[in-house]
C-alpha cells in the first residue's frame, strides 16, 4: 500500500474577526475594546489523495476551497489538524517542499508582465534550479503540448487571456512538480480554450502522473477532468467520492421524460399522476417528472399503464442542478 | 524558521536571485523615459536648495562654504540621494494588501529578492539619467572641490551603507504593512525627516543647534548627507570615524528590525492570511 500524496487529517482554520458595528460611537468603542466573532472557515476537514490523482475541490464561494489550497500550498497554518504533501508538511514552507508543488490561478499571474514569456520562463527555472538540459527538454515538451511556439517571443502584456493561462501552464510545470493546484484555471477563457486546456491537463496528468487537485465553478472542468470530487461548504466536507454517485446521494429524485402518443396531444387534458409526482416542465405532449429515487420504478410502471406513452426515459437530474441544490441548502 | 534571506529553512538561491535582478532590469529598461520623469522629479528639490544656497553665498562664504562648495555639494546630493533612495520600500505594502505576497511566498526564493532586484533595476536606470544632466550642471555652475584620496576612499563605504541604511530602515518600516493596512504613512515621514535632517534643505552643519545635534545623532544624515560631506571635504578625521560608527550602529539596528519585523510579519500572514 503507497503513502497518498496529500494527507489532510482533521484539518480546521478559525479566524478571528473583529466585529465592527455601524456607526461612529460603536466604532470608537471597538478602538478600546475589540469583541471578535470565530469564523470556521475549514471545519475539521480529512481526505486522502493518491499520486496521479485528479481531484475537483469544489463549493459555493466562501465555503472554504481557497482557505484549503492556501494551507496546502503553506500559506497559511492550520488552527489545528495534520497536512502532509509530498512528504512535507506545507507550512515549513521548506524549499525543496515549493519545489514539489505548483499552483496555477486563473486570477493572479507568475509572468513578467513586460518582457517576453521565454524571459520569465528562463528566470523561474534559474529560481527553480531547473539543470539547464532538463529545462529545455521540459520547456520543448510543454510549449509542443500547448501548441504555443509562437507567443515566445512577444511581451505578456500584448497576450490574450487564454494567451496567458498557457503561459501560466508553462511556468507552473517548467520545473515538474508533483503536486499541482489549479484554482480557476479556466477564468474568463473562452469555450475552444477550455475544452484545449482540459484535454493539455489529461493529458499532461497521463503522461506525467502528476497529481492535480482542481478548484472551478466551472461544471464542465469538474466533469471532463475529476473522476473524483471533494465538496466542500461552510467549511465542512460534505462529500467525497465519484462525480456520478454526487447526484444519486445529494439528490433524492430521479427525472422521468415522458413523450406521450399522438391521440393524447391535448395539452388541457388532465393527465393522471400517481401521488408524490411532479411535473417540472410540460411542453405539448413531452412532460418532464420529478420523481423520488426510490418510487422511480413503481411509478414508471404506472405511467406505462395510465398513459399512452411513446417515448420514456429515466435520468438523474443534471449535475448543475444537484449542486446548485446542494449550495442553496447546504446539504440535502 | 524563516528568514529573510533565505525565506525558509535551508539555503538561500542566489542563482535565482540574480535571474531575477536580470529580468526585472530588462523589464524596467522598457519604460526608461516613465522613471526618467520620476528622476527628474527627484532632482528638482535639490536643484532648487542648490540655487538658494548659492545666491545667498553671493561672494561670501556661509557656515565657511563658497558658492562654488555649495554648487558641489548639491550636486553631488543629487547623485547621493538619487543612489541611496529606495523607491521600492513603498511596494512592499501593496504585495501585502494586493494579495501578491502568496505569489511570491510559494516560490523557494525568498520575496525580499523582487525587492532588491527592482532596487537594483532601478539604480542603473535611474543613474543614466542623472550622470548627464550633472555633468552639464557641473560646466554651467562651476562647482569648487577639492578631493583627497582618503576623501574618495571613505565616500565609497560611506556611501554604501547609506545606501544599506535608507533602504533597511525604509524596509522594516515597510513591512509595519503585515499590521497597519497603511504602514506607508511611515514612509512619507521618514522621506520629510531626510529633508529636513540629512542636508538636503541644508547642509548638517549649517543647521541651527539643536536640531544640527538631532541630525548627527538620528539615522537620516548617514542616508544621504554624510557621504557627500565626505567626500567634499566637510569632515575631518574625528568626524568620519564618529560618523561611521553612528552609521553602522543604526545600520546593524535597522537589520536587526527587518529581520524581526520579518519573521513575525511572516507568523502573522500564515495566521491570519493575505
């Protein structure tokens, strides 16, 4: 049995927040004497991530995805609770423990922003001590990878957005980390640029096996790259395991599309449902049910029997809608 | 734990140190004429005392300086105080307030790199700016000095640890940001207080009493002013060595309080985040 790459073990940050009042009298009172509220922005949080793996962080904003990185990547200490990456506990910030990990943000930049990408690129890998022969076979892979020979040459300002996100790539995997955090790595791109830099991230984490643990609110991100998910909110985990099996357990209803046959196509008629049925859309003679998981089976059968139906289909409810239920609730 | 050079446990990266002083002076080249103006800008206070000074000489000599001494000795002011002034103390409050610190922290280089490779950037640049409009002031004002070998030998340390001095003390100052959102308050004194106490308004010893004694004994004359007392020959033997050692010792406390100030200012970013 291997050591997972990341350990997070009963991991919990409490800030203190002064609690400021309106008003210029209570904020002359706060100068003599501050009261402070205790924000749990991570909440006894535990998982396991093994090397290879890609695993989407995702949750409402605020619900503690930064806070998490942060502490993984050694920004922050812990109020209490054991991380260990790559064999390092991340808040010793140790050298050699940056030079394992990397994190690429859709909203903060690594690049010099008015010199050339190659410049930053040879700087970063000095600041790496990245041996000169593994530099380029590394920098020649990547830039062939994301098909970016041309940018090389021209002053980051002058990049586009998605421009950019390659050059961060670049910058984030020069040195060849093992551990790499994504926080919004497709911010602001457009639709041909994510689906481009989704498959460089398959691709790269096939090739590499470098373990990737993303953060996006991006749905299709989540889906077209993390097998595995840990969701996050109010700074507790609230789940973690396969995309798929999200829906089945945060959302207790199966969705049933039913198209009914030609002579029934009026749409005033009063259709017969079994009790406990919704009807969440109704459009001519196609009727969409929502149904719960349990009675999907039995209330199937009795549509078959009731209506005359020419077309029925079973699914579970979109992802976006589970989660959107799942960050509106907390929880289901 | 950290400090500041090293950043963390374990070696320091000069290699990559030195990458970025080279990268960041190619970047900075790029807008030559934007920090000529910031140059310029610095010049002018001196260039106006300078003028002052010398009308009021007239033919005489004040505080035992000619008009061609006060011409020298604000001339070389402007090279000193452009040398020893670090523009880059007053960025560090925003790496800390613009959340870029978080960048720079999980490097394995410590940030106190980016720092010194703008202020190296920035020296270069700025001196190709100034060298030649000094020069030209220099055949139009006609300055009088006369420097000994040992004045040049001792302007040369002295005008490194000013340099080391300004730049420390505006550091540790800086760095006040990880508390005070607006830690660059500071900053803004300490540059009046170097008006006011390090020659520029006025050579130290013309300074009425007790505030020429409150200008030997505080750090700001040994960021500009004693170094072109130096080397324009206002000091003699005793001075210098008294001048060193004032410089030194406040140089050795402003590096004792970045490296604190570092330390605990890191302990509280990790605590309470950026």
């Amino acid at each position: 049995m291997t050591v997972p790459q990341i350990t997070v073990q009963g991991l919990s940050k409490i800030y203190r927040v002064p609690v400021r009042a309106e008003g210029l009298r209570a904020s002359l009172k706060s100068l003599i004497k501050r009261t402070y509220n205790d924000v749990h922005a991570v909440l006894d949080v535990s998982f396991a991530i093994e090397s290879g793996e890609i695993v989407g962080l995702i949750g409402p904003n605020g619900a503690g995805k930064t806070t998490t990185l942060k502490i993984l990547t050694g920004l922050l200490h812990p109020t209490t609770g054991l991380a260990r990456v790559a064999g390092f506990i991340p808040w010793q910030r140790k050298h050699a423990y940056l030079r394992q990990i990397s994190m690429v943000m859709g909203n903060k930049s690594q690049m010099i922003w008015d010199i050339p990408p190659m410049d930053s690129f040879r700087v970063l890998g000095e600041i790496y001590s990245v041996p000169s022969s593994q530099f380029k076979q590394t920098l020649d892979e990547l830039i062939d990878l994301l098909d970016m020979q041309e940018l090389l040459t021209k002053p980051v300002r002058n990049l586009s957005l998605g421009e950019r996100m390659k050059c961060e790539l670049v910058a984030g995997l020069l040195y060849r980390p093992v551990v790499m955090f994504l926080d919004e790595p497709t911010l602001g791109l457009d639709v041909s640029m994510q689906l481009r830099l989704r498959r460089f991230l398959a691709e790269y984490n096939r090739k590499s096996g470098v373990t990737i643990l993303l953060t996006s609110h991006y749905m299709a991100d989540v889906m077209a790259l993390c097998p595995r998910v840990i969701l996050i909110h109010h700074g507790k985990l609230l789940y973690d395991g396969e995309l798929g099996a999200l829906a089945q357990k945060m959302a207790p209803f199966k969705l049933v599309r039913i198209t009914l046959g030609a002579e029934n196509g009026s749409v005033s008629r009063e259709i017969p449902l079994p009790a406990g049925v919704e009807i969440t859309q109704r459009e001519n003679n196609l009727l969409t049910l929502r149904v719960g998981r349990a009675e999907a089976p039995s209330v199937t059968a009795q549509l078959l029997q009731s209506l005359p139906v020419a077309d029925l289909t079973v699914e579970d409810p979109p992802i976006e809608a589970v989660i959107d239920q799942v960050y509106m609730e907390g929880g289901v | 734990m950290n400090s500041i050079f090293t950043h963390s446990r374990g070696h320091g990266n000069l290699r990559g140190g030195m990458a970025l002083v080279k990268a960041t002076w190619a970047s900075w080249v790029q807008y030559r004429s934007f920090f000529f103006i910031l140059a310029f800008g610095w010049m002018i206070q001196p260039l106006i005392y300078l003028l002052v000074w010398t009308t009021a000489a007239g033919g005489k000599t004040i505080g035992g300086l000619n008009r061609g001494e006060f011409v020298a000795y604000y001339l070389v002011l402007i090279l000193v105080n452009q040398i020893t002034y670090s523009q880059t103390n007053w960025t560090i409050g925003d790496l800390v307030r613009y959340g870029q610190m978080n960048r720079l922290l999980i490097r394995p280089l410590s940030p106190f790199y980016d720092t010194l490779s703008s202020e190296m950037a920035g020296k270069v640049v700025y001196m190709i700016f100034d060298l030649p409009i000094v020069l030209v002031l220099a055949l139009i004002l006609r300055p009088e000095m006369y420097v000994t070998p040992i004045n040049l030998l001792a302007f040369i340390p002295a005008l490194l640890l000013a340099w080391a001095l300004r730049f420390f003390w505006g550091y540790w100052l800086a760095l006040l940001a990880f508390w005070a959102t607006r830690a660059d308050a500071l900053l803004a004194l300490q540059d009046s207080l170097v008006f006011l106490l390090a020659g520029q308004v006025a050579p130290v010893a013309l300074l009425p009493g007790a505030l020429r004694t409150a200008a030997v004994i505080l750090p700001f004359r040994y960021m500009v002013g004693f170094p072109v007392e130096v080397l324009t020959g206002q000091v003699n033997t005793p001075g210098l060595i008294m001048g060193f050692v004032i410089q030194t010792g406040w140089l050795v406390l402003a590096l004792v309080l970045t490296a604190v100030f570092w330390r605990l200012g890191l302990r509280r970013y990790s605590a309470v985040g950026g």
